[in-house]
C-alpha cells in the first residue's frame, strides 16, 4: 500500500494516477475526500487526515509499506504555513513512517541553486531532506528542474488569451523545464528500485529555455507577436520585501520570479539522461497538444 500525501494537486494527482494505472493500491491523505474523488473512482482508498496532526497520519499510515509526498504550503496565505506545513508536518510524515516501518519514503524536493535558500519554501525542502537522511527511514528525494506548467499558465497562456504577457527581468536566463508528468512517471519509477534508495533523484527536461523562449512557444501557437511588457528585477526584489509582511504567497513568488530572471539554472540534456531522464518531454509539443486540442 502506498500512501500519497498531497494527492489532489497537480503533481501529487498525477502520481496517485499513475500508480493506479499500474496496479499499486494507494490511499490518499486528504482533509477532505470530496478534494479527490476521481482517484477514488478509481479505486483509490482515503486516509482523512492532516500532515500537522501527527495521530491523524498514524492512522492513515496503518498497512501502508511505502509513503510518497507532494504536500506543500507554498500558496498557503498563512504566515507560518510553510513551518508548521513544509518543515512541521513532514517532520510527522517522516517520524509516522519511520514508526510504521515503511519500506520507502519519496519526498519531493527541488533541484535549484543555493541563491533560492532565501525563500522559505525552498529553504524549508533542504531542511526536510536533512531530516528525512536522518532520520533512518530508507529515502528517495526527488529533485525536479521547474515545472514547464508553471511557467506555461504566468507567460504563455496570456499570449494565447490577451496577446500580450510580462517578462520578469530581460527574459534571456535560461532555466531547465521539465513536465508534471514526467516527473510523475520517475517518481513511480523510483518505487523499491535499488538505484532510487537512500538516493537522491534529479529529474530534467530535454531544454534550457529562456522567458523570451517561452513566449516565443506561444507566439507560434497563436501564429502572432505578443506585446511583451519587460518587469525589472530591482523593482520584483522591492516589490517582494514591501508585501512579505501581509502577503506572503505573493511575496514568496515574486522572489522566486526575480530569480528565475537571474539565476542560471542550466544543465546539459544529453549529459543528464539516463534511467530518470529518457524521452522527456519539449515544452512546444507539450503545449500544442494542451492548448490546440482543447
């Protein structure tokens, strides 16, 4: 039995549904089973509980040999979200794990530069991987480039809507996407294989690409220049330390957006490949096939 903690986002969605579509029997932590009942449509199973309230995991957590987790707070409008969430409550996911005797515990992380440390919310995953390495429970820590959805939705589905978008700094850092799904499909692929154990697993896209390349993406697809409003990282790092105090979702990413407009986050496709990176998904066969087929 696998439990999946954070099953009704994106990423945590499409890995409840690849297990399911490969036989495994999961069951969902979820505060609300009206939040995930395709999967349960499906065949998955519910555990109702909350990573914050340590009894309620103990509960779901009975049967369970392998726990794989999504769960985060980065648009929690809570000032002490990502504590109590992303470093208090995987610190009771792990612990419950660890007393549940599971086989496997696959957190997921992000493979970023040390400059994003300033950010709480990534902050707060390396302090988890430090816990979870700790904390005997036999690993897997998945660590993502940027998700190409992500990006897609803040500078490209504005060019196909409106025909205009905004560029965070000059548009011209180039940053690693790779798909929500693929990173799905190597997290399912991690499960008991020796390779994935007490390991970290980076997971890349095929392209570096820049905003500007982004948005040229978009461009094609609507078959159009898009009017490109160009927003200076001097005025994102203001703007981002003014909001933090009442707005902390917002401020957290507009930081991010200011780093992604200046921090490299490269690596080389073809060095990169391997168990985790075969046939990855581009970004521009990604979108058509999102956006022209609707």
């Amino acid at each position: 039995m696998v439990l999946v903690a954070g099953a009704s986002g994106t990423l945590g969605s499409a890995i409840a549904n690849r297990l399911l579509s490969t036989g495994r029997s999961i069951r969902v932590l979820t505060r609300d089973a009206a939040r995930v009942q395709p999967l349960v449509a499906r065949g998955a199973t519910v555990g109702i509980g909350d990573i914050t309230d340590r009894g309620s995991i103990d509960r779901a957590m009975a049967g369970v040999t392998h726990v794989i987790t999504t769960a985060n707070a980065f648009i929690v409008p809570a000032r002490d979200a990502v504590e109590r969430v992303d470093i208090r409550g995987n610190r009771n996911l792990i612990d419950a794990a660890r007393a549940a005797g599971v086989r496997q515990f696959v957190f997921t992380s992000a493979w970023l530069p040390d400059a994003y440390l300033r950010i709480d919310y990534f902050a707060a995953k390396r302090r988890t991987e430090d816990y979870l390495r700790a904390s005997g429970v036999p690993y897997t820590i998945l660590r993502p480039s940027a998700f190409m959805e992500t990006w897609a939705m803040v500078i490209g589905e504005p060019i196909l809507t409106t025909g205009a978008t905004r560029i965070f700094g000059s548009g011209k850092n180039r940053v690693n996407f790779v798909a929500v799904d693929d990173v799905a499909t190597v997290a399912v692929q991690t499960l008991d294989h020796p390779d994935a154990i007490d390991a970290i697993v980076d997971i890349f896209g095929p392209e570096n690409l820049s905003l500007l390349d982004v948005a040229a993406v978009f461009e094609r697809i609507k078959g159009a220049p898009a009017r490109k409003r160009f927003l200076p990282v001097t005025v994102m790092r203001i703007l981002a330390g003014i909001v933090k105090p009442f707005n902390p979702v917002f401020a957290r990413q507009v930081a991010a957006g200011a780093l992604m407009a200046t921090v490299p986050q490269v690596v080389d496709p073809a060095g990169s490949r391997g168990q985790w990176n075969e046939a990855m998904t581009r970004l521009e066969a990604w979108a058509r096939e999102r956006y022209l087929r609707r």
